[in-house]
C-alpha cells in the first residue's frame, strides 16, 4: 500500500470515529441525552427534626393539627399519640396514621402536608462534588442546569479536569451517568452537554492526575 492510501486511510477511519461519536467534543446526538425523570419520579421528602407537616383526618376535624417534627423524630397526633417521621416520607406517615386510627375509625383517610422544609434531609437537591471550590448540596430550583451549580458551587478549581466531569442520575430505579464536557461550555459555547437538573442528580468534577 502507497502512502498517499495508507494517508487516506487514516483520514476515512480518523472520520469514521468523530461520526461515530457524535460530532466534535461537547456535541451530543440528541438519542445521547440523558432522559427525563417523570414527573412522578420525583423523590418525595423525606423529613427530618425541624420540620412542619399539617396532619388532617377526613371527617374528623378535631384530630386535624398541625406539629413539628420532634428532636426524637416523632410527632404527636390526637387520639393515637406518638407517631415516627423522621427518616419517613410523607406517604409512608400517612399508612401509619391510618394503621393506628383503625383501633378508633373503621376507615381512616390521612392527609399529610410539609409546610415547612426546615431539617435539610429533604430529597427536593441536586449535588456537586470534586473539583469546585465548594462541594455543596443545594435545593434544586426549576430550570437550573449543570453550570448553573457549578457557578453555586464557587466554579471549578484549578486541578479540575473539567471535560471528565459526569452527570449522574437515577431514572425508574435506573442510575446511569452521562459526560459533561464543561470546558466545551465555559470556553467553546457548546452547551449540548449543559443539561437541565432534576432532584436527586449528582454532578460529578474529577481532578487532574499529575
């Protein structure tokens, strides 16, 4: 084989495989992008020690009330008294409630409402860890994306290894992750990989090896 074959070659495989990956770094097919969480995949709150819910008991008014999250994790409920939060999800107070009220009402409809997020164990967060200036966990607002946190987070440091960065996510029980090329956003402007955050994603921002 000539060189000037050998030449081409190299051109047509080199061409091959940007192809294959999708285009030039940063660029993602559409078919690459992470997939949405359903709306009703989002994680419910887990409560803690400081927070407030409103508990309501269908057809029963005088056993409404509304308590804080104690210090031991309970909240005192009218007629059954002591009942776990701490480390619950609202839905999973609500069968308990109703568990307990059956020694008293033959069909117990419990509502269950936060009114106040104040033990910061609440899943409604998006985190960033490695190489930013201050690894954090923030509550995720709507429409926040991956530079939006890093920006939170005090930006990266100087031994990020920013195109290494990750994005990752649990879909249906499902975790994956997906690259962030975040020098391609901040130097090129090639915001394919600037995805859209959804509660419970975890970015990730390895540092350089020397």
């Amino acid at each position: 084989m000539t060189i000037n074959s050998l030449t081409r070659t190299f051109a047509l495989a080199t061409a091959l495989l940007v192809s294959a990956c999708g285009g030039t770094r940063g660029e993602l097919a559409a078919d690459s992008q992470p997939p949405v969480p359903d709306a009703g995949a989002t994680p419910e709150y887990t409560l803690g020690p400081g927070d407030v819910v409103s508990v309501n008991v269908w057809k029963n008014e005088d056993l409404n009330v509304e308590v804080p999250v104690r210090p031991d994790g309970f909240i005192s409920v009218p007629l059954i008294g002591d009942v776990r939060a701490g480390g619950r999800t609202p839905s999973v107070i609500v069968a308990d409630a109703e568990q307990k009220l059956t020694r008293f009402i033959r069909t117990p409809k419990v509502s269950i409402i936060v009114t106040e997020l104040n033990s910061g164990e609440f899943k409604n967060r998006v985190r960033v860890v490695g190489g930013v200036a201050e690894p954090k966990s923030v509550a995720h607002r709507e429409g926040m994306t991956v530079i939006d946190l890093v920006l939170e987070a005090g930006g990266l440091t100087d031994f990020a290894n920013p195109d290494r960065a990750q994005l990752i996510r649990t879909v249906n029980g499902q975790t994956d992750s997906w690259p962030i090329y975040l020098d391609a956003i901040l130097v090129g402007g090639v915001v394919d990989t600037n995805y859209a955050l959804y509660p419970g994603d975890v970015v990730t921002v390895p540092e350089r090896r020397f």
